[in-house]
C-alpha cells in the first residue's frame, strides 16, 4: 500500500510523512541542543545538566527507537520516583530527578503515538476536566490566585498526565510487569538508602532519599499492594525475589514511623484474600505472620514507646505531638471548607490537612470533590474491568484510597505512577489479545490464548 507504513504492534496503518519526521527528530533536537545550549553550558550548571540528559536521550533514541526509549525512561523513573528527594543539582528543587525522567519518557512516546486511535477512558477523563474545570473557576475567585493554580497545574501534571498517555499507548503485556517490578524495585533501593545516606527524622524514624518519613512508607505501602499482581504476572523462577524485595518494602513501612502505611498495608492484604478468595492465600499469609506476631506480642511494652510505624500507632514516640498538631490543621481545613462548601476556596493554603478528601472539599468545594472522588473510583473501575491477573491492579489503588483518610499526598508521582497501571494495562492486554486474534486469523494452527497465564 502506497504511502503508509504498517505498525507490527497492533495492525494499524501510519502515514508515511509520520515515520519521516520521526525518524529526522534525533537530529533535530541534536542539532537544537548543540546551538542553543552549549555556548550557554560552561557557566550554568543547570544548562550543563540539561544539555547532557538532551544528548543522552538522543543517544538512547539513536540505538532503540522512540518507544524503547520510552520504555526505558518509564521504567527507569518509575524505580526512581520513591527517591522523590533525589535531585540532579539542588538549583532543580522544583522536580526530582524521577520527574525528568518520566517526562523524558512522555516526550519519548509523543512520535510513537502519533497517527494512533486514542482509546480514552470517559469516566476518568470526564471526571479529570471537570476538576480542573472547577479548579479553574476556583483559582480565579481565589484571596491567592497564582499560588491556587500552580498547584492545581502540579496536580494535572503529577496525577492526569501518565494516566492520559498510558490510556493512548499499548504497548506489551511485559511492559506493565516492568513498571510494576521497577517500582518494588525503587522502594528496596530506598530502604537501602535509609541506612546509608538518607537522613533520619525525629525520633529516629528513617527517610531513605523521600522527603518524609511518611513518603516513605506510603510508597513501601503501594510496593506491597502489588506484590498479588506480580506474583500472578512474572515467571515461577521470579516469585521468591519478588516476595523477597516486599519483605523489604515492608521493613521500609516499620522504620518509617508511618502509622497509615501500616493501617494500609494491613488492609490492602486482608482484601488480598477477599479478592483472590483463594485459602492458599489466606493460611500462607496466617503463617508468615505468624512469627511478627509473636515478636509483637513479646515486645508489646518496648514497641508501644518506640517510633516504628507500630509504636506510633499505639500512640508512642512522636505519635502525641503529631496527633495534636492533626487536629488543629483539620479543624482549620474544615472551617475553610464550610466558609464557601460548593465551590471551596482555591488550592492555595488548604493542603496541609493529613486528608486528602477534607483537603480537595476545603479547596475546590462539594463540586469538585465529587469530580475527584470518581477520578479516583475510576482507577479501581478500570482494575476490575481487566482479567484476573490484571484485576489485582485493584489492590494499590484501593490502597491509596484507604491511607487518603490519612495523608496528604494528592499529585505525586511516586502514587500516579502506581494508579496509573490500570490504564495501561488495559490497553496491553487488549493489544494481546488483538495480536491473538490476529494470529488465529491467519491459518496458525496453535491459537495464542487470549489471557495467557505466567508459568
């Protein structure tokens, strides 16, 4: 057929002119890069730092592609993304060095989905603009109206944008594995970095390379909500490594003081059993807490006064001080909130309340809190909507929903990067299931099954 090119991945016809500009991009942004940027990289360290991640996303193009390179910088950022304090050069103390990243894989996927038909989610994209909508309108009204719109642009970019390319992206079934792997992955290297050199926080609770002790246990939390899809999705042979890295991740939930990360994680593997309904489940999990529990019961007097995640949680350590300072900052919230409870009082100076839903209620009003709530109540839609090895998804979105009560983490990358799965997912297994098709189709006799399971 003259004029387009066939894409192997999922049948669709691309348009010639599309493969041209792609392929003439590397040379394009090098040639960019080379001019604007290197009269300028002798005196800024910045400039210096950008010109060589240009150059060596160009490199990295060069030899794999657009989509192997997105590949690449998904997972790569996604590993990192826990480390959400690690930082090329401190004058970018605005993004992390998962930020770039993850947005260099965005850039990356921006040819490979050129001339694709976008498969869009209604519920979550309806939802997203109408918050933004209300967001908008808010902003505008708001005492601070620029400090409320650069925090809801942090909010589009850090929980809409991976959703919204994921949704157009479909890539292999292994990919979603991959994130998945990396981000357990990430969490291990985390706990690692609290004992060598990540700082230590009051009362001696660890903080690896997060910002907080409570980050840290938040994405350890998220780590072991996906240790059912992981265990369902790779290979026999990786199963011990994988319940060997949540191990980790757990032990990163006790050192971080977090009690809503243990609360979480607790929850998240009782719904384990409720999901899977599955006794092998059940009386594995009964046995390998067995021993925590007896340690726990024998040192019930020394946990209580510690602050581990558990001992905070009985109300030891720091536990009291932080409780107050809890109530004050919700009252506030909830005061602001019943000062204008339809359209809330912008984004500016409501963020702080450990609440997530009592945040977003006193910011942009009972409108956009229903807006955000279905956002969020779309992750877990689209989870149950997926087979039953994808179907676990469900489990860290539930999480997130859960610790919400308790946190006030609402954009980051180091969550979306996990709530976004599901979106991709979706789209790979339907990419799956269309190569199956396709195979059947022409004369194979051994069909691909359509929900292949991991040996």
């Amino acid at each position: 057929m003259s004029g387009v090119t066939r894409q192997r991945s999922n049948g669709t016809l691309r348009p010639e002119w599309v493969e041209q500009v792609r392929s003439a991009v590397p040379a394009i942004v090098t040639g960019l890069a080379l001019v604007l940027l290197v009269p300028r990289a002798a005196s800024s360290v910045v400039v210096g730092v950008v010109l060589l991640l240009v150059l060596t996303g160009v490199a990295v193009l060069a030899v794999v592609g657009f989509e192997g390179a997105a590949i690449g910088f998904l997972v790569l950022g996604t590993a990192l993304s826990p480390l959400d304090n690690l930082r090329p050069v401190a004058a970018l103390a605005f993004a992390s060095t998962s930020d770039i990243i993850l947005l260099l894989g965005v850039f990356a996927l921006v040819p490979v989905l050129i001339g694709r038909r976008l498969v869009i989610d209604p519920l979550f994209l309806g939802a997203g603009a109408a918050f933004v909508v209300v967001g908008l309108f808010t902003s505008a009204l708001a005492a601070d109206p620029g400090t409320s719109l650069n925090n809801l642009l942090r909010l589009v970019v850090g929980a809409l944008l991976l959703p919204i390319f994921y949704m157009a992206w479909r890539p292999p079934r292994a990919v979603v594995v991959s994130l998945a792997l990396a981000y357990v992955a990430g969490n291990v290297a985390n706990v690692v970095a609290a004992y060598t050199v990540g700082g230590v926080g009051d009362g001696g609770r660890r903080i690896g390379y997060s910002t907080h002790p409570n980050v840290l246990g938040l994405c350890a939390m998220l780590a072991i909500a996906l240790l059912p899809f992981l265990l369902a999705a790779v290979p026999r042979g990786w199963r011990p490594a994988v319940v060997a890295a949540t191990a980790v991740c757990a032990w990163g939930v006790w050192i971080s003081g977090s009690r809503a990360a243990l609360v979480a994680a607790g929850a998240v593997l009782v719904l384990w059993v409720l999901v899977s309904r599955s006794v092998t489940v059940a009386l594995t999990l009964f046995g390998l807490g067995l021993v925590p529990l007896y340690y726990v019961g024998v040192n019930i007097s020394n946990l209580a006064a510690s602050d581990n995640a558990l001992g905070r949680l009985l109300g030891g350590g720091s536990s009291q001080g932080s409780n107050a300072e809890r109530e004050v900052i919700a009252r506030e919230a909830w005061e602001v909130f019943l000062s204008h409870p339809i359209l809330g009082n912008g984004l500016s100076d409501v963020l702080k309340a450990h609440n997530i839903y009592l945040q977003v209620a006193a910011a942009v009003g009972i409108v956009g809190f229903a807006f955000f709530v279905v956002m969020l109540g779309s992750t877990v839609v689209r989870s149950l909507s997926l087979d039953r090895v994808g179907g676990l998804l469900v489990l860290p979105c539930l999480g997130y929903l859960m610790i919400g009560f308790m946190t006030t983490i609402l954009w980051d990358r180091y969550v979306w990067a996990v709530l976004a799965l599901p979106f991709l997912a979706s789209a790979a297994f339907a990419a799956d299931r269309a190569v199956a098709d396709a195979d059947v189709a022409s004369d194979d006799p051994l069909p691909i099954p359509t929900s292949p399971e991991a040996p």
